[in-house]
C-alpha cells in the first residue's frame, strides 16, 4: 500500500521554504525537491556520457533522492547550518527519529527490500558518484532560488553569508564536469532554468485551492508514484524499465512550460487536445531538445511522445501499444527498454485526483475541484492498472471526506 507514503511526500507542497526572507514568490519544499532531481539527471548524463555506459548506478541515485527526500520531509524545519551541525555529532539519533517517525508509513507500503534500502542507505557514510551528484544538484537548487530571494533584497542582515556558504558548496562539487556546464549559464542551465520555470505554474489555475501546488512538484509526485508502482510488480521490473518509469514520469509534463496548463475540460470541450499535442511535440523540438546534449535527444523524446502508451524499443525504434503482460513477461529486460505509459497516466490522474481531495479536505470547494475530483474517480474506481489496485488506492483518499 503505497498510500500512506503519498500523503507524506504531499505534505513537502505545504512547506515553506526561505520564510525567514523576503520572497517575491512562493517557494516550497516540494518544488525544490522536483528541480534538484531534474538537475540530477543532467548532472548524472553528463558524467555518463564522458564515461563507459553503466558508469552511472541509476536505480541508486534514483533510490537515493528518494530516501533523501523522506528523510528532509521529518527534519525540514531544522535551518541548514543546525541540521549539518546535528548530521555531523548526533547521526545516530536523528536517524533513530526520522525511523521512528516514517514507520507507520513504512510498514503500511510493506516492501521489505525498499525499508531495508532506506535504513542503509541513511546509516551509510559511503561518499559515492550518486550521493555526490545528487548534494551537487541540491545545491544548484537552492541557488537557484536564492538568486530570487537575494535580487528582492540582498540588504537583509546575514545574506551575504548565506551566499558565501551556498557558492562554497557548489565549489566543493566543481570536480563534476556537469556543474562546471551549468555555471557557464550556457545550453545546460538553460534546461535547469526552463525546468525552474514550472515552479511558477500553479495546478488547478481555475480555481483556489490548499495547498498549491506547481507543476513541476506535481511531475515530481507522478514520477515517485511511479516508481513505488514498479518496485511493487508482481514481476520483478529490470532496471530500465524502473528507470524509464521514473523519468518519464518527472518530465511528462515538460512541454507545458511552453503551453501553461490548459484544464482537460477545456481540452475536450474545445476538441483542442490533438492540436495541443501537436503544437507540444512541435515546440518541444524548437525549444526544448536544442538546449539539451544530441545524444539525449531520443531519450527525451521517448518520455515526452505519446507519454501515456506503453511501449518498448526494437532495434533501437520505439514501439507503443504494448500490452502490460507483454511488458512484464517479453519485454521486462534493459535491452528493450520498457515503460509504462498506462501506469504514468494513472499515476498522473491519482496526483490531480490527491491535490483536489485535498484542498476539499481542507474546505475549498469550487465546482472545478469538486468536477475534478468526481470524475477522476469514475475513470478509476475498481481498476488495476498495470499490476497495482488504483480502486483501492483511489478510494482511500477518497473516502476520507465522509
């Protein structure tokens, strides 16, 4: 039951971050967390492509971020120079509390191998390429938000330090070849930055709701649904389609940073949703792939078209249409390259159906979310998708409203 986890990776939207600083914006812990995994990935590529393929552990640095995240989602309030101070003399305990404190979530997901995965993982010291990429990526995160935070008001007492000890952080990382790009400001910050630009575009325009949450903290929230899906197959999934099924689910909303969010009732009501996906697929390759590195183009591609279809390559083609059993059974090996575009839809539907239950759950009722949340429900009441029980999952959070 992975239920139980997605209230608490949901509770990073309500989060504040930088709240003891003036900030021109919201800025959340949910939507820093999406951006530094986006920068993870190029970070990540990039040492790849300098390197022999299989030079990158992908499922850990995946897994990584994960555990990392859950692991801030119960020390977040703790201010960073405290909590490294902490990390540093009192580990122990502050992973006993943290252990303490997700256990009820852990025991109710029930994957043995992933509690166990955890508990290694925030126990270890092992300074690996993974751990490296992903503190590098936390900090190009965070500076990329105090820029914001600094041009609205660089007279605040204390800034000046707090830039010194970000810009010193991301020094202590200049041996990654990827930082060195993204500091160039060049064609590599240029995808980060196109990326942060999500942040800005909230969910649900139509309509108030608690909490907001962006877009991209929305694709964050697809891509960990996805992958809890996976791990959770029946057949053991290979590591590619784990793989494929995570980052297709962080950037399947990637072109909407050129359309905004249009309202699938409008999409239908309009007869727009053919001519928006083309007009996507088609700026996509204007806007998009030209600052990302040539050869990542065909896997941004993979993710990005006909996202919601299964599907596999052959002969290095994609092929969609795949049946689920047939992903599972002929295909569930790194060589096909597998994904779940069923499950990614679903996962994509669960997340909006979760941000409307909740802001209900608060006391926001506009006819949007109300609409929203009652016909998500029909699609998906008593339905599997690709293995997983969505009914079941579908209507716990639903049945918490009565």
């Amino acid at each position: 039951m992975i239920e139980k986890l997605i209230e608490r990776f949901f509770e990073a939207a309500s989060m504040q971050r930088w709240n003891d600083h003036i900030r021109p914006v919201e800025l959340t812990e949910l939507d820093k967390q999406a951006h530094k995994m986006t920068i993870a990935y190029v970070l990540a590529k990039i040492e790849e492509d300098k390197k022999v393929e299989g030079h990158i552990k992908w499922i850990n640095l995946i897994e990584g971020f994960i555990f990392d995240f859950l692991y801030r989602l119960v020390l977040t309030d703790i201010k960073p120079p405290v909590f490294h101070r902490m990390m540093a003399e009192r580990r122990e305990e502050l992973n006993e509390h943290v252990l303490k404190e997700l256990n009820d979530d852990l025991d109710a997901f029930g994957n043995k191998e992933f509690r166990l995965k955890f508990e290694e993982h925030i126990s270890s010291n092992e300074n690996t390429l993974e751990r490296r990429i992903l503190r590098a990526a936390h900090y190009l995160a965070t500076n990329w938000e105090f820029k914001i935070i600094y041009n609205s008001a660089p007279f605040v007492y204390g800034i000046e330090k707090t830039k010194e000890s970000i810009e010193n952080q991301i020094e202590d990382h200049y041996d990654l070849i990827g930082v060195q790009k993204i500091l160039l400001g060049k064609k590599s910050f240029g995808f980060i930055d196109l990326c942060g630009q999500l942040r800005f575009q909230k969910r649900w325009a139509h309509s108030p709701r608690i909490p907001e949450t962006s877009v991209l903290g929305h694709m964050l929230i697809v891509a960990i649904m996805a992958y809890l899906s996976t791990i959770e197959m029946e057949t053991v999934p290979c590591n590619k389609r784990i793989y494929n099924n995570f980052f297709a689910g962080l950037f399947h909303d990637l072109p909407e940073v050129l359309t905004k969010d249009i309202i699938s009732p409008i999409k239908r009501a309009a007869d727009l949703e053919e001519l928006i996906k083309d007009y996507e697929n088609e700026r996509m390759k204007e806007e998009i792939l030209p600052i990302l590195p040539k050869p990542w183009h065909d896997e941004m591609k993979y993710f990005l078209e006909d996202e919601f279809e299964n599907k596999i390559r052959k002969k290095g083609k994609p092929q969609k249409g795949v049946l689920f059993k047939d992903l599972s059974k002929k295909y569930n090996k790194n060589e096909f390259s597998p994904l779940d575009g069923e499950l990614i839809k679903a996962c994509d539907k669960l997340a909006a159906f979760v941000e409307a239950n909740l802001s209900i759950e608060y006391g926001i009722k506009s006819k949007f979310l109300l609409d929203g949340r009652e016909n998500i429900y029909e699609l998906y009441n008593g339905k599997k998708v690709s293995g997983t029980d969505f009914g079941r999952i579908f209507n716990y959070f639903y049945k918490k409203q009565w």
